[in-house]
C-alpha cells in the first residue's frame, strides 16, 4: 500500500488481494463490505448494511490499473485507486459515507466537491 499526492491530497493506491483483506477487517455486524467485481480497468465494492431497519446495497466503483509483475494477470491482482469514480444505489449523502471507513472523509468530500448531485437533498451534507 502507498500514496499518491498529485492532487495535493494522499489518495492510498493497495493491490485487490490487500483490498479484499482490508474490507474483511473493516466488515462489522452493521455493515459487510465485499468485493464485488473485479474488471481490467475498475474494481466494484459494495457495502450491505440496515438503514431505517431496511437492509441496503450500495457499490463503489474504484479505478484500477496492473501490477506489471509477471505472475498477475490482467484482472488477478490489480492495483486499486481507493479515488471513487462513482457510486450505484446511493440516494443521499449519508449512504455514501457508507463509505467512509474505507475512503476516508477527505477522499469523500474530494469526490462531491467534483461532482455535486442536484438530487441529493442538501448540497453540502458530505462536509
């Protein structure tokens, strides 16, 4: 694991092995994150967890780039970029700091200064 800081913000770049290991530990009794997908360019997270005594799913699409190590493939252990490219199931703020544990609330808040929702209720809730 390691950062970048081309933004002037540390974002934590990890392989999808130590993600896996990473949502295992952060996966409690009010939520359960796992690893949904893995593609050549993206890995999907999703989060399971009770909202208003509803059970939730929400997902976290993350970019994703090779290793370069010969034994990795293209879509065994990437590198992951834990810098969202967005977010499926999500109606309002407070689901997306679902997130948070993982992220951080930097990264989140990062992610809606870039791209604000009309929909959501209020405009600066992530803050």
């Amino acid at each position: 694991m390691y950062r970048l800081t081309a933004r002037r913000q540390n974002v934590t770049v990890m392989t999808v092995n130590t993600l896996r290991t990473e949502l295992e530990s952060l996966s409690n009794g009010a939520r359960k994150f796992t690893l949904a997908k893995v593609e050549r360019d993206r890995v999907t997270v999703g989060c399971d967890y009770l909202t208003s005594g509803k059970k939730q799913h929400s997902l976290l699409v993350l970019p994703a780039y090779p290793t370069g190590w010969r034994d990795d493939g293209p879509c065994n252990n990437l590198n992951v970029v834990l810098d969202p490219l967005g977010f499926n199931g999500i109606q309002s703020c407070e689901e997306r700091n679902v997130f948070a544990p993982l992220l951080g609330h930097d990264v989140l808040q990062h992610y809606h200064n870039l791209h604000p929702d009309a929909t959501m209720p209020y405009a600066r809730c992530c803050c």
